[in-house]
C-alpha cells in the first residue's frame, strides 16, 4: 500500500520526526534516570521527544533536557475505552481479554494497545520513532544515523511498513512478524490501518499467544492481509532490550 503523502519536495532536513515512549508506575522513575541517555542514542535530533504516562499521573507538561524538551501526555483509565473505540477496536473482547489475562496481567492487550494509538493521535510529525522505555540503541555506524536510514528505506520501498534496529540476528532481513518494542513508522500509513481485523486462530511455532491481540500482532496481521512488512536492519545498527544504563 503506497503512502498517501508526497515527500518528492521534502528533504532529509525538512522531513519531521518525533519519538515517543512510555511510562506506567512500575519503570516510571528508571524511565526519567534514563531518558535522556535513551534518546540522545538514536543520534537522531527529533522534532519533538515524547513521553507517554498510562495510568500515572503526568504531573508538569514538560521537562526540559540538556538538547531537547519531553512533553507529557497522560492517558487515564477512563481513557482506555474511549482510545480504542476511536480506532475501532473491540474494548469488550472476551477472547481478548481472556489469552492476556484481564488487566492485572503482564500483557492485557488493552494497555498494550493504546501507548502508540495515543501517540499516533497527538504527533503531526511526518514519522515517529516508538520506543519502550528500556530500549536504546546500543550501536550504529558513525554517520549511518538508523533513523535517517530507515527513512530512505520507507520512502524507497512501499512494501515496508516499519523499520526496526536489529535485535541481534546479524543480517538485514524482511519479516511479518511486528515487534512493537521500537520502531520507525510513517505516520500517515499507520493511521490507515484496521487494527481490529479478525483473530484467525495461533501459528503453529509462532509468537507467545498474548502476541496476537497486542498492537504487534494486530499489525502482524494486517501486514500479511496487505502484502507488507517489517523490514530489521542488520546488526550494525543493534538496539537492547530490557535494559537500562
């Protein structure tokens, strides 16, 4: 599926990116030990640096850095519901709620659903940078910025939805399967997908079974129905995950 914007006239420089990451109680305080060093390790400048507090409150509006200015956003939980039904997903899906264990488990798939979708709805950047709050970039080539380069590789090849870093396998591959730990998206196209399509019953050898109702899997699945994928670059461009420094 071509993207719905034209940037034949925008440059590498004029193109917007913001990056967003989140926060809930458990890592709220490794998140602002640490978020600086995370962001600062794309060696990216982006437009806007993002922070997300689902079910804590945001307290200021912002927070101000060394080179770039956080902005808060709260998602509250009388939120949940209605975020969803903005982007027409089921938020009374039994088999949902069901293979994630209700919200007091590790992965309720409605709390790992509406990070990004609040992202998507606040940003106007052209691409977003999404990040878990305990992933950075570990390393990268000097002057082969992964961000710009997955740039290039989106506006080069339609067939590519997002761009991820590699998580260790050591050569540049295509996949179907999403990771929403960290990537890079056109904004546009992520806000034309159908992230309600319907749950067709578990691959054999596949992902953990919460893996399907999450965004990652709902993003699985409309990759495949589409004719698209994930693109990890190799591992000359290697993220962490997990981890904290």
């Amino acid at each position: 599926m071509p993207s719905k914007h034209n940037f034949s006239k925008k440059t590498m420089e004029t193109l917007i990116v913001d990056y967003f990451t989140f926060c809930h109680s458990k890592d709220v305080h490794r998140l602002y030990e640490n978020v600086e060093n995370h962001v600062n390790s794309h060696g990216y400048q982006f437009n806007k640096v993002n922070i997300i507090h689902q079910r804590i409150p945001a307290g200021g509006l912002q927070i101000n850095y060394s080179n770039f200015t956080a902005y808060l956003h709260e998602i509250r939980d009388e939120h949940i519901d209605e975020i969803l039904k903005r982007w027409g997903i089921n938020h009374d899906d039994k088999e949902a709620e069901q293979y994630t264990h209700g919200s007091s488990g590790p992965h309720f798939y409605k709390y790992h659903c509406v990070n990004h979708l609040k992202g998507l709805e606040e940003s106007k950047a052209d691409y977003i940078v999404f990040s878990d709050s305990d992933c950075y970039i570990k390393s990268q080539p000097e002057n082969d910025n992964w961000v710009e380069k997955g740039i290039q590789l989106l506006k080069d090849n339609p067939k590519y939805l997002v761009i991820s870093p590699s998580d260790g396998t050591k050569h540049a591959h295509e996949t179907l399967i999403m990771s929403q730990q960290l990537f890079l998206c056109e904004r546009q196209r992520m806000l034309d997908i159908d992230f309600d399509l319907p749950f067709e019953g578990f691959v054999e050898g596949g992902p953990f079974a919460e893996f399907y109702f999450l965004l990652e899997g709902r993003i699985s699945r409309y990759m495949e129905k589409h004719g698209l994928t994930r693109f990890m670059l190799s591992d000359e461009h290697r993220y962490w995950h997990k981890a904290w420094h």
